[in-house]
C-alpha cells in the first residue's frame, strides 16, 4: 500500500546527500587505491576470480574473455570493457614494476596500440600474484557480500609484499586523486623490515633502503628533495629523463643519439613524432633524422632504440638539452599518495604506507597462524582419541556393530568410552586397511608432531617479536625470489637545463639595421643587395635615418643598451625579417623598452667568450669596463648593465671593443682627453666605473670613441652652430685618465661653441630644425686647427631626438672578383649616421 506521506527536503539537501554518496562510492569502490593491499575493487576482484578458478601461473593460459565474463557475472557488474583494460594494465611491463598477469598475445605497446580484442587474447596470474594471495583460505581477510549477496568476496588480499609502493597507483576521484610511482620491490621489503625492527626509525635512514622511484621503463631521475618531501608529507615532485648514448658509426658522416629509456607513461610514438616535428622544421640545428628501431631484441630487454642522426661537428649534449626542454624525453612527475586507510581517504607519507602495510601483515599472519592453531588443535585432539580408540579396538567394534546405524554408533561410543563427538566421528572413518600396529606408531609421531607445532604456533601469537620474526623472513623469502635489479638510476636535485637557443634557428647571413627613430629590421643578403647593397636606399620612414648597420647572422645575439644602464639581450633570429624596402618593425615590439628608455648602444656578439668588453660611458665623465661573458643570458626582460653613482646621470655611449689601444672623449664645452684603455680596470656589471676626464661645471660628455695607441685618423667635430673642425687623433696627447685633457676646438668669450656630435667616420648626417636630413660634407674642411664655417642655411639649432649619436660598424670588406667575371662596381654605404 502506497503512503501518502510526504517529507519536505530542500534541492540543495537532496543534491548534497546524492553527490556525497556518489562521491563517497567513487572513492571508496572505484578509484583510489587500499593502503593494505594497494588495489583498487576490480583489481582485487579479477586476481581473487583467477585464483578461485586455478587460473594460476603453473596452469595452462585461459581466454582472458573467459576471466572476464566470470568476474563481471560474479563479482564486477560494470561492464567487460572497464574489467579488460584493467586486465591489460596488470599484464603490461611497462606499466607495472612487477606485473600481476600474464598476458598471452597482443596486450598493447609502448606506442599505445590498443591490446587485442580479450576473445583473442589469454592471460593467467603471474607467479608473484600468487603471493598477494597466498593464505586467503586460512581466513587471513575479510569476506564481504558480493553485489547481489549471492557469493563472498574478500574486502582486501593478504598481500604477501607491499604491493602498493611496488606497483604504485594513478586514478582521479571526486575531489581527490592519486598518483604514487613505482618504486624496487626488494627496497620496499627491506625498508618495511627496517621499519618493522624499529618503529622509531627516521625517515633518512628508510631512504637508505629506498632511494626513490624505480620504473620499469627505467630512466634518469632528478630532485631527491622532492622525493623526500614526498615520502613525508605524501606530495612532492621530480624529474624523469631518458638515457641516451652516442654511437659514431665508422666510415660516416654522422653521429647517432641513441635513445634507450624513456620517461614513465610517456608513449613512444608521440615522443619520435614530436622529436620528428623539430626536425623538419630545422629547430635542431645539426639534428638530420629521427628513427624508431625498436625492435623484437630491445622489446625482450624491456628497452627501446630512438636513433637521432646528427652532424659529425654537432653539439649532442646541446641537442639533447633542447629535446629536454622542448619534449617528453624528460617530464615532471608529481606524488600525490592518497590512499583509502581505515575507511577513509588520506593522503600519507613513506613511514605511514609502510606501518599501514605491516599492522595490516601483522593481523593476516595473526588470523593465518590462529587458523592453523585452531586446525591443528582439532587435529591433536582427534590422533588423541584414534590412539586411544585403537587401545580398546575389540570393545569398539563390537559396540559399532551392536548399534542400528552410523548415529546410533556415534552416539553409543561417546557415552560408554567418554569421546568427544570429533573423535567418535574420526573412529568410525577408520578404514580396516589402517587397523595395523604400524598405524599407532604413525599416530604417535603425528602427535609428537603436533604438540611441537602447536607450540610455535602459540609462541607466535603470544610474542609480537616472534611475529614480527615470521612476516621478515616470508617477506625475505619473495625477496630472494622475485626481486630484480633496480633500473632507475636516482640523481642528485633537479638539474637546470640550459637551452642553446641557437639550435631552434638555422643559421643564415642577415644584414641588421636600426634606424635613429627605433626601427629595427632584418634583411636577407639578397634583398640588401637587389637593392643595391647601399644604406641610402634603406627603406626609412619620412625623415628618419639608419643609425645602426651591422652584417650578422640568425644565432648571434644582438645586445641593446639603454641610458639608464639596463641592456636587453635577444637573438637575431627574432628580429622580425623584412625586404630592405620596408622600414620595418618599431624596436618596442621587439624588446619591453619603457617609454623613458632610449638606446645608446648596439651590439651583435657572436661569441660571449672573446675576450672582448663592454665600455659604458656617461655624461658626467664615468667610464666603466665590463667582460662580455657577464652579459650573456636567455631572459628577454631588463637587465643591469651598469650603474650610475649620480642622480639625474644617464650614460652616453655603450659599445664592445677590446682592451688594447686607446679612447678619445669630447665634451660639450670642447674639452678633449685621450688616454690608454689599459687604465679602466675590469668591473662587475652591477658597478659605475672611473672618471675618464674631469668636467669643469655644467659641462658634461658628448662622445667617446675607441682608437688606437697610434691613431694616423682624424676625428670630425661637429657644434651646434654649424662649425665643423677636422682634427688629427695623434695631435691629441696621450695621457692619463682623470685629467682636464686639452682644448679640441677654440674658445670664445661670446656665443661659445657647443659640440654636439664626434666621429671618426667620412660620412655625417645632421638633422635641422626644418626635420630635414642634410650631408654634412666634412671632407671639404681641412685638418687644422680652427673649424670651418658650413653654408649660410647651416646655422640652426639642433633637433633633440631619443636616439643618442655614436656607433662605429664594420664595413664590408671589398672581395677580389673571381677570375673571368667582371668587376662590380660597389657603393661603398656609410658607416656613421649623426644627428
């Protein structure tokens, strides 16, 4: 009869209780791993099936559809798909330490090729399941009801070894998920004994036993920081690389890279087809050609061969690092242990799994001798009255034979003799072959036997040391039998993988300019020279002109130095590439310039390891020395390159050069040093450096430029009126740094002269007021000492703009014509641009 009541319950109450009892089921019954026997239900369920049904690894291989059918009628009613790939998982190497099955057939791959259907396929527990479940009839666990109460399961396997930590575990929950590595059987036992004999024992002298992971795959890990953190608190993280070696094949042109270990669960293929990717795309240079050679030998030796052909002259471990960084040749792995431990989920360390495993030995080897006491005391009891019985053989056999039947005899045995109902039952399956005198000497050595047995048996249960004595040497006796040699070689903490950025580039000849309002470009050689290999037909934008030009190539790094002292760092090759008629990319786009920064310096290195400086030189007369190898880096942001002592300071100049020769600076108010580079001693970048000349007051630097010792060029002035003055470097004295240095231009008492740009080189811009470039012809002034008046449109102030004068470029060095071919003729392009 139906009721008519009716139960008021919010939405969310109803929603909450559902989801938490869903959540609580996925948790508990599906997903996350028992602490004791470290299986998930339909593990535990397919290995107890297999046993039940002798399914054993001494008996012939069974239809794993078989297995499968069995499991899913009687103890897993979730469908066969999920009970195969579970199936398949325990008989994979590659996935389990120690695999729990046997697979027969095709059960999949390292390449992740699906296993064969389970009609084709057979499978059986390997022998070292058999010591999961060893002792599971002697009542060591607890059964439960299966699904439909028609048959018992056992909540949990005995579990001979520490299944847990050697197989490990991965799945996602509600709310929770667990990932634990695998890790050497034989460590895992020695550590569990270890811990057993002193429950004390610290967590360091446990990872005396166990080192860290040990996957099947094998591999190289790295961060054992990580991994103690994690076999603390349950949670920590480390490294997984592959192996690898060089072949150099004889009578070849290339070396191999020889991937022989994978990372854990990475699969192979994709590994060769991302390895592959980079290849064809020219990222590796020096990297021809990946393989997979693989074959029927590696896969017996549980090993893999990925072949890189590489250049003879390549860089291998360079390549490798880039493979590193860039694919699943090395992967991060995360410990997350959660776990179900007395009816819950927690999350535990290495000492917290290990005295979950032996407390859970301790109660199936107290339940196993229990069980075997209570069999062999029934036993002794029943020898004790066959002994006896055989004492007054006649008197019995009369008695049985006077009786109506089986229970009229059991009955009158126990009342005319005083035996237990066990023995009168034992008596009268005495078999008349066995009543000879041979037989009471067997029965008397049984019982010897026995008394002795039960002793021991006893002892066990009435001393924890003798327990514990018993659970170390079975755990010893799988250790001897199943224990293998570790794979996974432990280093040290998580090495930094330092990525030549060059070997993402293929290598090519560029020509770079950098134009006076901070455009940049990249243009390939036969652009530059379609156009006719000069900078005045450089594509600029209206009014604006080339002020750095340098021949390059892609791997070199370019340096831009600002006038704050920070400088930026950047490959060539991600200078944006464009035709030398276009004005190219604004420099902001190219490196995080702020709005107040402007560049003072640009360089292209190279070779960071040439013995070559940095010279940072600032208005207020600071020059500082700095080796090249300290501005190497791959960080793209805002670097120190210098610092400045003075607030309201700001650098002038920045170049590269190297130590030998001399500098020549100019002031504003005409003033000119020269002095041996010699006397500016090497700095950090964090520092300001020396005082190159000694300004009067509110003068300040305008240029300083590298030259030589003996210097037959001479140096254009140039000064805010128009005034140009071409001086001789030599008849500037050579002197010591720090001093007033000597009057380059002269004086005037009224309107004095104001220099605003210096150069070495034949060819001079400036800018006017108008924003019109003009030619400044200085080769029409001769070298005196007096400065030549320009024409009369010359005599405007000079425009401000945020690009500062100086830089020096190589020129192209003018190649002798082949033989037969006609000479070109070339136009030589300017090597300087002022403002």
């Amino acid at each position: 009869m139906l009721s008519n009541q009716i139960i008021e319950q919010s939405f969310a109450e109803i929603m909450g209780k559902r989801f938490s009892d869903y959540a609580n089921l996925v948790i508990l019954s599906r997903a996350i791993p028992d602490a004791r026997d470290g299986l998930k239900p339909v593990q535990r369920r397919i290995l107890y099936a297999m046993y039940q049904e002798g399914n054993t690894h001494d008996k012939p291989y069974r239809k794993s559809a078989k297995t499968v059918g069995y499991v899913m009628g009687t103890y897993h009613p979730h469908g066969d798909s999920a009970i195969y790939e579970t199936m398949v998982r325990m008989a994979q190497w590659w996935k389990m330490r120690q695999v729990l099955i046997q697979g027969h057939g095709n059960f999949g791959s390292l390449d992740a090729d699906p296993p064969a259907a389970m009609r084709y396929t057979e499978s059986r527990l390997s022998a070292l399941a058999n010591e999961m479940l060893r002792d599971i009839e002697k009542d060591t666990v607890t059964f439960i009801p299966n699904y439909d109460n028609s048959a018992q399961q056992p909540a949990v396997l005995p579990s001979r070894f520490p299944n847990l930590l050697v197989n490990g575990a991965s799945g996602i929950a509600v709310g929770f998920a667990t990932e634990i590595p695998t890790h050497n059987l034989g460590e895992v036992i020695d550590a569990a004994i270890a811990q057993m004999k002193k429950p004390d024992i610290t967590l360091d002298e446990l990872m005396q036993h166990i080192k860290g992971p040990d996957f099947p795959t094998g591999g190289i890990v790295q961060g054992t920081s990580g991994i103690r953190k994690a076999f603390e608190t349950g949670r920590g993280q480390f490294v997984i690389r592959g192996r690898s070696h060089v072949e150099e094949p004889k009578g070849t042109k290339v070396k191999k890279i020889v991937i022989s270990e994978i990372p854990y669960d990475v699969i192979k293929s994709k590994l060769v087809a991302q390895i592959d990717e980079l290849v064809m795309e020219r990222k590796i240079e020096g990297a021809l050609a990946v393989r997979d050679e693989t074959g029927r030998k590696e896969a017996e030796q549980k090993k893999v061969r990925i072949v890189i052909d590489i250049r003879k002259d390549a860089d291998e471990n360079a390549i490798l690092n880039y493979l590193y960084k860039n694919t699943d040749l090395q992967i991060y792995y995360n410990y997350n242990m959660n776990v179900i431990h007395e009816g819950t989920i927690r999350q535990m360390g290495l000492k917290e799994l290990l005295a979950a495993y032996i407390d859970h030995q301790k109660d199936v080897v107290t339940r196993r001798t229990q069980y075997d006491l209570d069999k062999k005391q029934r036993r002794e009891h029943v020898v004790q009255g066959l002994i006896r019985a055989k004492s007054i053989l006649r008197q019995i056999v009369e008695t049985i034979m006077n009786s109506e039947d089986r229970a009229d005899a059991r009955k009158n045995i126990m009342e005319q003799y005083g035996f237990t109902e066990a023995q009168a039952e034992a008596i009268l399956s005495i078999q008349l072959a066995s009543l000879t005198r041979l037989d009471i000497v067997k029965l008397e050595k049984e019982l010897a036997t026995l008394s002795k047995e039960i002793e021991v048996l006893k002892a066990i249960l009435g001393s924890e040391k003798k327990l514990i004595q018993v659970i170390t040497a079975e755990l010893n006796e799988i250790k001897k039998k199943y224990a293998e040699p570790r794979l996974t070689e432990i280093q040290g903490e998580i090495e930094e993988v330092k990525v030549d950025i060059a070997m993402q580039i293929n290598a090519e000849d560029c020509v770079v300019t950098l134009t006076n309002e901070g455009y940049i470009k990249r243009t390939s050689p036969r652009s530059f020279k379609s156009m006719g290999g000069t900078i005045e037909t450089c594509g600029v934008k209206e009014g604006d002109k080339v002020r750095y030009f340098a021949e390059a190539n892609t791997s070199h790094t370019a340096l831009f130095f600002t006038q704050d002292g920070k400088y930026f760092a950047t490959l060539v090759n991600s200078i944006p590439d464009d035709k030398w008629k276009e004005i190219g990319t604004a420099l902001v786009n190219v490196i995080p310039l702020d709005k107040q920064q402007h560049i003072v310096g640009f360089a292209i290195v190279d070779d960071f390891k040439q013995p070559l400086y940095v010279y940072h030189v600032s208005r207020s007369g600071l020059i500082k020395r700095t080796a090249l190898t300290e501005y190497e880096t791959n960080r793209s942001g805002a670097l120190v390159a210098a610092k400045l002592k003075a607030e309201g300071d700001e650098f002038v100049t920045a170049f590269v050069a190297g130590e030998e020769g001399a500098f020549l600076a100019v002031t504003k108010d005409g003033m000119g040093i020269r002095f041996p580079r010699s006397e500016v001693s090497a700095t950090g970048r964090a520092s300001s450096g020396v005082k190159a000349i000694s300004l009067a007051a509110g003068d300040e630097v305008v240029a300083l430029l590298p030259t030589e010792a003996e210097d037959a060029r001479s140096f254009n002035l140039l000064t805010a009126e128009g005034q140009v003055k071409r001086t001789l470097i030599s008849a500037i004295p050579l002197q010591g740094r720090a001093g007033k240095g000597v009057q380059v231009i002269r004086k005037r008492k009224t309107n004095p002269h104001r220099v605003v740009a210096v150069t070495v080189e034949d060819t001079l811009y400036a800018l006017t007021d108008r924003n019109e470039w003009v030619l400044v012809p200085t080769e029409q002034v001769a070298v005196t000492e007096q400065g030549g008046r320009l024409a009369a449109w010359w005599t405007a102030a000079w425009k401000p703009s945020p690009m500062k004068p100086f830089c020096r470029t190589k020129r192209k060095k003018r190649r002798s014509p082949r033989k037969g071919r006609p000479k070109r003729n070339r136009t030589k392009h300017p090597g300087m641009v002022m403002r």
